[in-house]
C-alpha cells in the first residue's frame, strides 16, 4: 500500500457517477422488467473503460474502477452467491425519522430519478455460497486488462468489496440459527472475492459501512452495548475473510450511511475506533469533510493508528454540489496530518461514494469531476506546505 513519502497522494471512496443509459439498464432491471444482461454487461464495460480514463485525466493516484459493473456496493452480490429470496424493509434510519418534514422533503426528491430507486433488499433463505469462482475473478481481471491497455495511469489501483456485515445486515436472515453463523458463511463466500482482488495485484477496499450505519438503523431500540458487540462479531468476521490477505494491501472504508440527513443519532467515531484499531488492515478510509465528523480526526490524538497504517482522509463531502476550494481542502488535509504526526501515513480521498446505489447520488456527474480535480489541487498545496 502506498504511503505519501514525496506528497499527499490522492484516492477517492469507490463509486463515481454512472451514465444515464447504465442507470435506465439498473433501473429497469430492478423493477422487474426483462432486460438482456448482454447489454448491462456491455453498458457497465463501456462507462468502466470511461471512469478509469477520467480518473487517470483527473490525476488521481490511487484509482479504480468506479463501480460501474455493479448496480450497487452490496447489492450486486446477490448475483454472484447463493441463498437469497424475497425481499423486506430494511430498518428506518432512526434521524430520518425523528423529523418527518425532511423525510417528506427527501422523498419528493426521489420522484422521477434514474436507477434503483427503490433499495429493497432481498432475504437470506438458503445456505449462502459463491455461485462459481471464476464470477469473483472476472471483475477484478477486466479491471487489470483494462489498466494493462492503457499502459497503466494510476500509481496504484483498488477495488471494493462489500464487508460480510452489511449484507448481513441489509438482507435479512431467514436461514441461519445465529447471526455468528450466517457472518461466518458470508465471511467465506466474499473470501473468494477479497482474493481475487489481491491476485490481480489491486489493493483491496473492504466497504463497511455497517460499522457505524447499523447503530441508527439495526439496533437504533437497543442499548450499545448490543451493537458493539455486533461490531465485534463483524470485525472478527472481517479478519476470518482476509486470513490469506496480507495486511498492507487491505484498507477499510467506514461510514455512517452515504445520505444527505440529520446524522444526528451517529454513533461517535470515539465509541468505535477501539474496535475497528483490532481489523488487520493497512488503512482506513474515513469521513472527515461533512458537517457531522469533520472533527473526529482528532480521536487519533489519544488513539493513534499504527505505524504501518495509514488513513485515507475524507475531505471532500460527497453529498453536496458544492466545489470545495482546493485551499479549504489542503487546510483540511494540514489538520489531520498535524494530529497524525506523519504526512507519509495520510492521503486525500472522499467521504464516500458518489454514487453507491446506482442513482441515488446526489452529486452531477459534471459536479462530482470537479470535486476530484480540486482534490487534487489541494492535496497539491497541502504537499508543498508539508513536505
């Protein structure tokens, strides 16, 4: 995994806009309607090839594919494992709730968008495993091909997988005695996928926004104790899966759910951090621009990352359209480097993806480019400023 020796290097959280003809395909794929998955696979190639190459435009060191070949970070993996059926509601997300005029707000906003709009989940009904290795190694391999033909253009390159505890929590388990073991089952079926990641010599991403989402949705009735101890279990299942991944090519991502809301039932980064200190990982990939937890950098005062860890500082806010200055970012950047206390262990990314669920960003597409240029800019005063 790199470090930023010379300069602050630049990354991004995962999802980038996709094009609206890919988003119809999603769209109509979700809501049942008959669609040749030639043409998904076709549209999905295209607007990769697109996002690679704007990425590598950009200036973006650490890149990826985009996520373009998914409809959505977990979704998509009802495609590839076995067990699930049906559908339900997820929880509410308790803020959302706590004040009804933003929630009608929010769902007139929704009207007439592109995409899976609606996000409902399926069911575990069955034993959970991987389909065929070979779908785990497909996506990982056009991205390398991908990469290979155009002679490189990134310093480094990642893919995301989604963490065995935001499936666990999205799609709901009608089969397993015990959420120990339907973990456990999910934690080896997106092995084969963390692996294939790796084998193509990518970094791997592991996206859990679980981590701290499911303290205002799963377990927003209970005490914390109960949802600790579900971090616990989830990040002991997370260490399951990588056992054959080394350290330093695994970061985590970790969020409180990619939506423009209140927030103001999140869990505190405080509350968490000593569990998540005990994934066996590189890097962490943290939220550190939007309104809510542009202060939470500072818990690294008392409990710092490790020395061959690194921490990839959201500084950009991917919920809103404004362009952040590259001065503001670079100030931001300053900040966090000042508590760490070694700029080769922090790079510049974003809070989360611009796109996670294919349609419901909030960002344009135009809009969200630019947010990544002036990313880069300012990661480029921060160096000059650091270095």
């Amino acid at each position: 995994m790199l470090r930023s020796e010379k300069g602050i290097l630049t990354t991004h959280t995962g999802s980038l806009p996709r094009p609206h003809a890919l988003l119809q395909l999603y769209g109509r794929r979700a809501r049942g309607e008959v669609v040749e998955e030639s043409a998904i696979e076709a549209s999905g190639r295209d607007a990769m090839h697109a996002a690679v190459r704007g990425q590598i435009d950009v200036g973006i060191d650490v890149g990826n594919n985009g996520e373009q070949q998914r409809e959505g970070f977990f979704l998509y993996a009802q495609r590839r494992l076995t067990g699930f059926g049906g559908s339900w509601r997820r929880w509410a997300r308790q803020d959302v709730e706590r004040y009804p005029e933003y929630k009608r707000m929010a769902e007139e906003r929704e009207v007439g968008r592109e995409g899976v709009t609606s996000l409902v989940p399926p069911c575990v009904v069955s034993e959970v495993r991987y389909r065929d290795p070979a779908l785990a190694d497909a996506e990982p391999m056009e991205f390398r091909q991908t990469l290979d033909g155009l002679g490189g253009g990134f310093r480094e390159a990642f893919m995301s997988v989604p963490s065995p505890g935001i499936i666990a929590s999205a799609c709901k388990n009608l089969h397993y005695a015990s959420e120990e073991a339907y973990l456990e089952a999910l934690a080896e079926a997106m092995r084969l996928e963390y692996e294939a990641v790796v084998n193509q010599g990518l970094l791997l991403q592991v996206d859990c926004p679980d981590l701290a989402l499911e303290r205002h949705r799963s377990y927003q009735d209970q005490q914390e104790a109960p949802f600790l101890g579900f971090v616990e279990r989830t990040v002991a299942a997370i260490n399951y899966a990588l056992r054959n991944v080394p350290r330093d090519r695994v970061r985590v991502h970790v969020c409180w759910g990619n939506y423009e809301g209140p927030h103001d039932c999140d869990v505190p980064l405080h509350t968490i951090w000593p569990i998540l200190r005990k994934l066996n990982v590189g890097g962490f990939v943290l939220p550190f621009a939007n309104g809510r937890h542009a202060h939470e950098f500072r818990v690294f005062e008392k409990m710092p990352l490790a020395d061959d860890q690194i921490i990839v500082a959201g500084v950009i806010d991917t919920l809103t359209n404004f362009v952040e200055h590259p001065e503001t970012v670079a100030e931001r950047l300053v900040r966090v480097v000042e508590v760490i206390g070694n700029p080769s262990q922090v790079l510049a990314g974003t809070d989360c993806g611009f796109d996670s669920t294919a349609g419901q960003g909030r960002v344009a597409s135009d809009v969200a480019w630019a947010k990544l240029r002036s990313l880069v800019e300012g990661a480029g005063i921060a160096s000059a400023r650091l270095y």
